[in-house]
C-alpha cells in the first residue's frame, strides 16, 4: 500500500532534515515531495553563518604561540593553564549547543543534516576550540558541494592535522596515521589499497602541518619529494596529488554513496541502487547535492518499507522533540548529560571511524531513557540515569586513562546525573493542528503525524495512561505518551 502525501513528506522531512515542526504539518498533506524538496534545497542554499562562541581573549591565548598574542601557553603557572583548560572547555560546550540551536531553529535543515553526516565521517576530537570551529565551519560550508572540496579543506584543518599526528609526519621518519585514515575511512574504504599503497602515501604527506591558530603550513624542508607509487601512480606527488589519485578511484564515489545510502535511506543497503548512485556521483565529479537528488526524487526512496526503518540518532531524536515541541529550557547544559547518557556527544567521537549509527544507538539503558525523555521534558524531570564509562563513551581513554583524563572528559562532554530538564513547552501549534479533530480521532491523527510506523499501538494501552481534565489537557498527554513508545525511536 503506497504511502500518504502527509506520511512521504514527513519521512523526507526526518531524513533531509531533523523532523518536521508544528507549524509545517498542515502544510503536508496536499504538497508533492518533490515540492518539498525544492523548499528544502532553497532554504539551504544560502551562504553559512560561522557558529563562533570563543570570545576575543580566548583566541589570542590559542594564537599567541604564533602570533605574539595574548599570554604564551609555555609561560603560563600550573593555575593560568588550569583555567585556560577551562575556557577551552566552557567554549566547547557552548559550540555543541550553539550547533544544536541551529538543527532545532535553522531553516537550513539539508544542510545541518548533511554536516552531521560529515561531521561524523571526517571525526575529529580536539580541545583546541578554535580548531573545532573551523573544522564545523569547513564542514557546513562545503556540506551541498562537492566532495573533493570538502576532503581537500578538511585534509589541511588544523582539527584534522593535529588529531591524526600529521604534524610529526616528517621526510625519514613518516607517520602513517592520516594517510591510512584518508584511505580506509574518508575515500575508498577498507580492502581498496595496500599498505605499501599507504607508506607511499604517507610520505607524499609528509611537510604538511598546521599552526595553533589552524592556518595549513607547508613545510618543505620536512617534505619528502622523492618518488612515490600510490594505487599504480608514480611520480614525485605531494598531499594533493594523492588525494586526487584517492578521488579518481571508483572506490571513492561507492564508500560515499554506500554510507550515505544507510544515513538517509536505509541501514540495509540495496547493492543495485547503490552502485547506480556511485556511478553517478562519480561522472558528476563527486557533486553532493545531484547524489542528494538523485535518492530524494527516487520513488525508491518512498517505498513503504523505507519509512520509519531508521533508528533515531541520540542527536536526532533530542532535535526532533525539540521542533515538534518548541520549548525553552532553562538550563541548556542539561542536553549535554543528554547527549552522553544517549552516546552521542558533538565533537566527542567514540574514535576516527565516528558514530557506527543503527542497532548500536539501542542498548537496555539507553532505551529505557529514551523512552522517557519525553516525560521528562513535559514534567520538568529530574535525570538521575548515570552516564556509563564505558571505553566507546570515554574515547579510547579507558584502557589507558592518564593523569585525571577522565574527570577532564567528564567535564567537557557532558554533565552528572542529578540535573533538572526545566521545560517550558509552546503547545500552542501543536494544539492548533488538532482544533477541528473529533475526540473519538484524536489518538489515530496525532499518531499519524508524531510517529512515523505504520505499526498497532493499541489506542487502549494510550488512554490507560492518558487520564485528563479536560481536552487540551488530552491531546498534551496523548501526544507525550505516543511519543514515549518505542515506535517514536524510529524515523
């Protein structure tokens, strides 16, 4: 059975974006997808605002290294570092709920969805905030563009280059971190190259640095300009040659479309359909937004089964409440704890290969806070769940933690249990959209528009928990209940 206008637009709205709000809903059900699309595209397309939350004095202490600015790191005292570490620190969360603001309030919904995408892709942890904006910069620039543009800025950010120790990648004593991931991860993946293809590469990579305040630097006496052979090529190439060798491979356009396949479409991938938007991609030269066309206007991409298969990720379930639900929180800080107890912190990568997405989102703990997030936002509740230590959740640092690296990553990704979701919810849209609604069909529509299965939920399994004074007072608590079943983790 072929899907409603309403049911086709919300499924494109969750998967180029993070949901729809309330005030779109009544707008769905006679506009054609491909109408939709366009609005999406538009919205979109114009240019990108720098999220920049580092005040003035911060960056020059991150600078003044190289520039002469500010107090230099080197001759701070043991108490100066300690509180620069905590600006640092404060700036990062500020950057993660800046960034989920925008994803709640932002018309650019393909946008910041696709940066999520990349920002996962091209994973990166730094404490270094400055870098961290530049990189989240480069990202949502380049997020509709091209893919070679995108690889070749965030080859040579600062984020990128510290964190995969290009910096100490020098000519007879080569490091192979970037030039394995560049590979494995960020263009052919896995089994397309060998590791004499990577030592080769590794050295072309050699010379490539950055400064503290990010700018890329060449350094040419650490550059190793002998002949190289990568994947068949010989020459005496550079970082840049091989990153053009990386994107004349086929390989490349099929890792892309492949995870970006399971990301918007499917976690079960469709071997066919996959290979038909590699070849694509790869003939456009890699343009993002004709791979991004080429699923949205795909009538593939509406079939039934499509629809409400993905398991929300812990960003875009916290999202998607929060635009169905517009609401002020009063303590903001409190989507960080969040994020950690759902394990998806922004900017926080378990590791290089970033978040794996699907079954991995659902584990008994997680689900059970999932299920009652939102009660807590419509109680004001108090999360008393502790977030888990786990080696995932604390990056790689729990098998060789360090001097108090724990009690530092604790405080930059998140806060303790204990904290107070104060909610403010704006439920006049919302009850709008049901004005005209007959009582006895209030429980099938708000279904229909906040869950996106097709599945039974027993209306009387809803009302045995919906007891209400009145009729407003129903469709909150219908709404807040639907949304507590574990259908609502799906989109």
């Amino acid at each position: 059975m072929d899907a409603s206008n309403q049911l086709k637009n919300q499924h494109l709205l969750w998967r180029a974006g993070f949901g729809p709000k309330a005030d779109d809903l009544d707008k769905l059900a006679d506009r054609k997808p491909r109408s939709v699309m366009h609005a999406l595209w538009g919205s979109s397309a114009s240019s990108v605002r720098t999220i920049d939350v580092a005040d003035d004095s911060l960056k020059n202490m991150i600078m003044g290294g190289e520039q002469g600015m500010g107090i230099r790191r080197r001759e701070m005292s043991a108490d100066e570092r300690k509180a620069f570490q905590k600006e640092q620190q404060a700036a990062i969360k500020r950057l993660n709920l800046a960034w989920l603001d925008q994803m709640v309030a932002g018309e650019d919904q393909l946008r910041e969805k696709m940066s999520l995408f990349w920002h996962g892709h091209f994973a990166s942890r730094t404490f270094n905030i400055v870098h961290q904006q530049q990189l989240l910069d480069i990202i949502r620039r380049n997020a509709l563009g091209h893919f070679g543009d995108l690889l070749g800025e965030v080859s040579k950010s600062g984020a990128m280059i510290n964190f995969l120790n290009n910096n100490q990648n020098r000519k007879d004593h080569p490091n192979e971190n970037f030039a394995r991931e560049v590979m494995e991860l960020f263009t052919m993946g896995r089994g397309n190259y060998t590791e004499q293809d990577v030592k080769e590469a590794a050295r072309a990579f050699t010379g490539w640095g950055a400064t503290p305040n990010g700018e890329f630097q060449f350094r040419p006496r650490q550059h190793d300009e002998g002949q190289k052979t990568v994947l068949g090529k010989t020459g005496a190439f550079d970082g840049g040659d091989v990153l053009n060798i990386l994107l004349e491979q086929r390989a490349t356009a099929r890792h892309i479309s492949d995870k970006l396949y399971r990301y918007l479409v499917d976690d079960r991938p469709d071997e066919t359909r996959i290979d038909w938007l590699a070849g694509r991609f790869y003939q456009s030269h890699y343009d993002i937004k004709g791979l991004l066309e080429d699923i949205f206007h795909s009538d593939w991409f509406y079939d039934p089964g499509h629809i409400g298969s993905r398991i929300k990720s812990p960003v875009e379930l916290l999202v998607g409440i929060r635009r169905i639900l517009p609401m002020k929180l009063g303590n903001d800080d409190v989507q960080l704890l969040i994020q950690r107890l759902l394990g998806q912190v922004l900017f926080y990568p378990p590791n290089v290969a970033g978040w794996p997405g699907g079954l991995s989102w659902i584990d008994s703990s997680s689900l059970m806070f999932r299920l009652s997030m939102p009660q807590l936002f419509y109680g004001s509740g108090e999360i008393r769940q502790k977030p888990k230590d786990d080696d995932d959740q604390m990056m790689g640092l729990q098998s060789n933690p360090g001097p108090d690296r724990f009690g530092k990553l604790r405080s930059m990704a998140g806060g303790r249990p204990g904290q107070m979701i104060r909610a403010q919810i704006d439920w006049t849209a919302w009850l709008r959209r049901f004005d005209q609604v007959a009582d006895d069909q209030l429980f099938p529509q708000i279904g229909a528009v906040v869950l996106q299965t097709r599945g039974g939920i027993a209306e009387g399994v809803i009302q045995h928990y919906t007891a209400a004074a009145n009729r407003e007072e129903l469709i909150k608590k219908m709404t807040i209940q639907l949304m507590s079943t574990p259908e609502y983790q799906l989109c």
